[in-house]
C-alpha cells in the first residue's frame, strides 16, 4: 500500500503513519505499471480493457494542461492509481482512466459504449452527471453536487468510489490553483460533502485526508497553530508514543496474545472538533494521542480489553462496544480509553486485521471482497448502504438548498447511538435524538401520530435526549399532527423533512382558505356581479397554473386586489398585471408568527439562525424572541402566568444574519486584538462592537459583538479564536 497526508495505511499487520495514501507523483504512471497493479490482486482482469482505455483517455486529452502544468492525463491516470490501492475491479479501473472524457474532450458516450461496453460506459455517465452543476449560488452548486451524489450512489456505489478519488487526488494538488478564494470554496464542498460521504461508507483512509487538506485552506491559522503544538508535544516527549504502543503490545504478549501495536497524535481536524464540542483551547485537551491493537480473532479483541483494564484504570463512560453492535457504515472495533503514567489518557482501539481493512477502506473493501468471492456479498454490505436510502428519501422533502444541505449534513455527520423498539429491534439515530427522530427512523407515519413516549418504560416527553442503549416506544394518537416546536426538538434531517413537509402543507391549506375569503371579499367589490366562469381567464392573465396558487398568492398578498379586480374583469381598475407585488421582507424571517405581526431578537442571549429559539409576547410590544437556554428566560417564566403568552417560532428561511456576543480572553501582550480581529474576518463575520472588559497583567477580557450568518459560521468562528496562540477562552454570552 501508498501512503496519505496524516493518515493509516495497513502494509501487512502494520499500521504505518505516513503522509499520504500514495505520494504525487511528477511522473504519469506508465501503461504497464497501471496495469502490473491490478494484475497483482486480481489476476483475471480485463488487461485488453485496461490497455485500450489508458490509450484512449491518453489521446483523448491530448496537450491539455492543468493548473500544476502537468499534462491533464495525468490526473485520470493518478485517480486510477488510488483505486488500485483498494483493489477495486477492472470496470472501475478503467471509468476512473476515462471518467473526464466525455466532459472534457470530444468523446461521446455513444463512443465510450461502443468502446468499452455498456458497464463502464454506465459508470462513466454517473461520475460525469455528479461534475456537470450549472448552479447559480454557492448552496445550490453544493446542494445539487448532493443531489446527484445521491442519486448516482444509489444507482452503483462505484461511481461514488471514483468521484471520491477524482475529489482527493483534486485536494492533494489544491494548491496550485491561484485564486484563495477558489481554494476555499473547493475546500469547503470537500469538508461538507466528500468528507462526509467518505465517512459514511466507511472509508476513513479518504476521510481523513480531505478533512486534513481542507482544515489547512478553511481554517490556515488553526491548523498551523495546532500542527506546531503537535510537533512541540512530539519534541517534548522523547518518542513517547512508541514508548507506550511498545509498552503495550508487552503487556499483551506476556498475556498470550500477539498483538500489532502502533500509535499516533490525533489528526489536526479531529483535535479542532474536540475543541470545538468541548469549548476548550488546546492546553485543555487530555486525549491527543490514539493506539491501535491489531489481534488475530474476535475473542483476543475482548481478552485485551480485560487485560488493559486490569493494567490501567477505565476512563467512565469512553468504552465502545462497536463489534457487538456495529456502525451505520459497517465499522467494528473495540474503543476505550485508559489513564497511563503521569496521569495521561490514551485512547485505544482494538480489532481483528479483518476489521481494520473493513475500517479503513469501508466500502470498497467489501466492494474488492465481493469481487473475489465471484460476486457473494458478505455480511453487512446491504445495511452498510441503507442510510442512502434516507438521504434519497429526503430528495423529495427539501423545499430549498438550504434545507436539502441541513437535512443530509445531519445525516452524515453525527456521532450515533443505538436504542431498541419494544420489539428489540436496534435503531441507528445520532447523538442527542429525541423519539421524535425514533418514531421518524421506524416510520413515517408514526412520527406523525406520535404525543409522548416511553424510556426504559417510564413516561417521558418527546423533547427527551435518548441515551444507548434505551428501549423507546412511542405513544401515537390518531389525531395527531407534526407540530410546529418540534422542529426545535428533533435532530435527523429526516425527521426535519417529514415535519416540515406536512407544516408546509398544512400552511398552504391554511393560506388556500384565507386567500378564498380576501377573493371573496374583492370580487364583492367591483363594479357588477361576476359568474362562476371568470376565474379561469383571471388564472391565464396573471399566470397561475390553478385556483389554489392564486389563492395563496392573494393570502400571501404577493398579488394585488386591483391585479385580480383587473384580472376578473379587464378595465375595472387600470392596474399593471404584468408585475406581481414583492413580499414584505426583513433581513430574518421567523416561522410561527402571524403576518405583519412585529418582533425583536432578545438582547439578552443574542439568538442567531440555527439556535432553537422560542417567542415571548410582550403587552404592546410585539414577539420577542429567545434562544431555548437564554438565563433570563426562566425569569421571564415565573413571572407569566398565562401560556398563551409563549410563542411556538423557529427560523424561516430567509436568515441573512443576526448579531451574536462573545466573551474572548486574549494574552496582554501586542497584536493579541488584531490577531482575533483577523480571524474574524478570515470567517466572514462583521465586527460590529467591541469593549474592554476586565484587564490584569497577563490577559484581558473583550466582549465583542459579531455579526454571522448563523449559528455554523458562529461555532467555526469560536473555534477558530480558541485553536489561536494569542487567545485563552472563548465564550458565547
């Protein structure tokens, strides 16, 4: 195997720490070389269809260029290259060599069919599709990218296994494109989408490197501040972690079972998400070095969990039992964490070879086993995939690319925990779901229905935080229906889409019925009776493709009365038909509220977009708006008695920014406040305060008000300040 930038590469039963999967090469792989490497792991592969697709991709791009100045050959040929690092089959072999040649040069999908036959030619379709996005702002590229992504992968896994190689091979060679701000906005789409996708099938090798390559163009000052702190810990240490992983596999073998022990820091980016979750600087952070235990069977990784025990004292609440009870992706390991000498935590995993290639590659190591055992699947390919299926399901739901992007980042990103039906049936959901994501997960319709539910038998409201391991019924009422604060309660896009799929439907049926008494009410006012028969011609002059859009329309008030007197009988006002009246707008929009009610963001919490927030009416002043967890809330509480004062709201989707107030702890010493100020703007947020709170010789306090976009862009904000030499703490206020 190749190497990749900070990650695992397996060589036999080694783990390695190396710096790339494969390092770049300046020169393009030859033919033969290409070919010798799929030959050595398969040896019944199509050599002839190998030959004949180098040849044709190597004329169809002819003198092409790219940014580097390399031949533009060379990147078809490297992102074959990584696919015969997982030993993936002749047909994706050669639709990696020739999955730029229908976009980019003269070839023609007829061509490559002919050619090739009408399996490659299927797969190279796919990978083009997921490249041609013709997109007007950066989340509808992004979330028609998604779209695709999903669609294809659903279709055949391969075509996303050669996108994420076309992707990753795209992020080692990032930096010759000119443009800083092109740079990012690749990076970022890969931290979003890629990263994620490659997590989820379990291909951790990929994962990790594009989170590492993307952290250095997103975030620069982080990750070079965290990359120095790393090689001062390593400089300090004196070859520590060798000293330990040998210490470990001692301990092992005097026990009677031969273990592969290797360690590492943790990577960059997973030591900015700690710090980020945790609200921590680096100094903070307990855990940064990692182990891997490689044993030859399923029982040894149990027997070496007892004897680390027995050697080492258990860290509460960090051991992971992911053998018995597998990730979404198919990942098994054993993982805790222990207390070593000099009160220092490690953490360790522990697995069979099997295991590690499985968690390192994911799917494609099940896609290479399948391939050798003439097409068996093994055990777990088909659950590994079911989540596609929930993010297909979403398709259907997202109304905007906001939502669409929201819905599938939840899907990918988090954490999960497992929790059982009455049934016993295990139900996958991410940390910190409540059983409206469980009833959502078992079925639709039972989210819909659902009023309560039952923990571990206890009754307990549908706000309730799920913990591994809970048995979860839910309690359904036929005459339910989603309500509007759920959407601050639940957590997985899918049950965000299904609730706001019925509240918007809902809503419209709300608005058809208002807009029928406003028409009524016009058509009273003209100067004679109209018949039934004039509404039909009304829809064809103003344009609405039936009576319920017109109705909405009436009830959004984004068409005038005089528009539909004129409409219903032409000459009876004068007025314009050609022009619709624009909305009413402000720079954030809230759900739940009655139109042209007013409102105001609390000054006491600062709410912003993402918050989970809840409205509060004030005698003659409107809606005021809190987040959830505001301290002054539960002041405002004792003191309203009626709960009709409260407010079900959430965020609509018009959330141009909010003004948020952090407290940041920065060194007393020169460029500390121009150092937070350019961090700042390197997330494009506006400083729109700033004051000097406490002062002492060695540091001081600043709040400062910063407006962002929404809560996202306010955490990467924080974490970025916190990952800073010149800062101590970062705290929201």
């Amino acid at each position: 195997m190749r190497s990749s930038s900070a990650s695992i590469t397996v060589t036999g039963r080694f783990w390695l720490q190396s710096n790339t999967l494969r390092p770049h090469l300046c020169s393009v792989l030859r033919q033969y070389e290409l070919v010798d490497r799929v030959l050595d792991y398969d040896p019944d592969a199509d050599e002839a269809l190998l030959n004949r697709a180098y040849v044709f991709s190597m004329q169809a791009h002819g003198s092409q260029k790219r940014a580097s100045g390399d031949p533009y050959f060379s990147h078809p040929i490297e992102v074959a290259g990584i696919l015969t690092d997982l030993h993936l089959d002749d047909e994706t072999i050669a639709t990696a060599i020739l999955h730029d040649t229908i976009e980019d040069t003269v070839a023609t999908p007829e061509e490559i069919t002919r050619l090739f036959g009408p399996s490659v030619a299927r797969l190279v379709d796919g990978v083009t599709k997921l490249s041609k996005i013709e997109a007007q702002t950066e989340n509808e590229r992004a979330a028609e990218n998604l779209r695709k992504f999903l669609l294809a992968m659903s279709d055949d896994i391969r075509v996303l296994l050669v996108k994420l190689a076309d992707r990753l091979h795209n992020m080692r060679t990032l930096h010759h494109i000119a443009k800083p701000e092109k740079r990012r906005r690749i990076a970022k789409e890969t931290m979003d989408i890629y990263a994620p996708l490659a997590e989820r099938i379990g291909m951790y090798e990929f994962m990790r490197e594009m989170q590492t390559l993307a952290f250095e163009q997103i975030e620069p000052e982080a990750s070079e501040s965290i990359n120095r702190r790393l090689e001062q810990l390593k400089d300090g240490d004196g070859n520590r972690i060798a000293k330990i992983a040998s210490g470990l596999k001692l301990v092992l073998s005097r026990a009677g079972i031969e273990a592969e022990v290797a360690g590492r820091e943790k990577h960059p980016y997973s030591i900015f998400r700690k710090m980020s979750e945790r609200h921590i600087n680096f100094e903070q952070l307990s855990d940064v070095m990692a182990f891997r235990a490689i044993v030859p069977t399923e029982a040894d990784c149990y027997a070496a969990l007892g004897i680390i025990h027995q050697r080492w004292p258990m860290v509460p609440g960090r051991f992971k039992d992911y053998i018995s009870t597998p990730k979404r992706n198919g990942y098994r390991s054993l993982h805790t964490s222990v207390i070593h000498a000099d009160n220092a935590r490690i953490e360790i995993q522990i697995r069979t070879e099997a295991m590690h290639a499985q968690a390192e590659f994911g799917l494609a190591a099940h896609w290479a086993y399948k391939q050798k055992s003439g097409g068996q699947t093994i055990g777990g390919g088909e659950h590994q995939v079911s989540w596609i299926r929930d993010l297909v399901e979403i398709l259907d739901t997202a109304e905007s690319p906001e939502e669409l992007l929201e819905h599938t980042r939840m899907a990918m990103y988090a954490d999960r925990i497992f929790a059982f039906t009455p049934k016993g049936e295990l139900i996958q959901l991410p940390k910190g779901a409540t059983p409206i994501d469980f009833a959502y997960a078992v079925h639709t319709d039972l989210g819909d229905q659902a009023v309560g539910a039952k923990i571990d038998g206890r009754v307990v409201p549908l706000s309730t935080v799920i913990e591994n391991g809970n048995q979860v019924q839910i309690l359904r009422s036929k005459g339910q229906s989603p309500q509007p604060h759920w959407l601050n309660v639940a957590t997985t896009g899918k049950a965000l889409a299904a609730i706001r799929r019925h509240l918007r439907h809902k809503e419209r049926v709300e608005q058809e019925a208002l807009g029928r008494t406003l028409f009524d009410d016009i058509a009273s006012r003209l100067p004679a009776p109209i018949g039934p028969d004039a509404t039909e011609p009304a829809l064809k002059r103003l344009k609405f493709a039936d009576e319920g859009a017109l109705m909405v329309a009436i009830a959004r008030r984004t068409v005038s009365d005089e528009q539909v007197m004129e409409a219903l009988m032409p000459g009876s006002t004068g007025a314009d038909l050609g022009h619709t009246v624009a909305p009413q707008s402000s720079a954030i929009s809230i759900k739940g509220l009655t139109p042209g009610v007013a409102y105001d963001l609390a000054t006491c919490c600062h709410p912003v977009p993402g918050d989970r927030i809840v409205g509060l009416r004030r005698p003659d002043a409107g809606i005021e708006v809190h987040a959830i967890d505001c301290r002054v809330l539960a002041e405002l509480a004792e003191r309203t008695e009626n709960e009709t004062d409260w407010v079900d709201v959430a965020w609509g989707e018009k959330t141009e920014g909010a003004v948020a107030r952090i407290s940041v702890m920065v060194k007393n010493e020169p460029g500390s406040l121009g150092v937070v100020a350019s961090i700042i703007g390197t997330h494009m947020a506006n400083i729109i305060n700033l004051r000097l709170d406490t002062r002492d010789t060695s540091f001081h306090t600043n709040e400062i008000d910063v407006e962002v976009h929404d809560i996202q862009q306010l955490m990467r904000l924080m974490a970025g300040l916190r990952a800073a030499d010149a800062v101590n703490t970062v705290e929201r206020v």
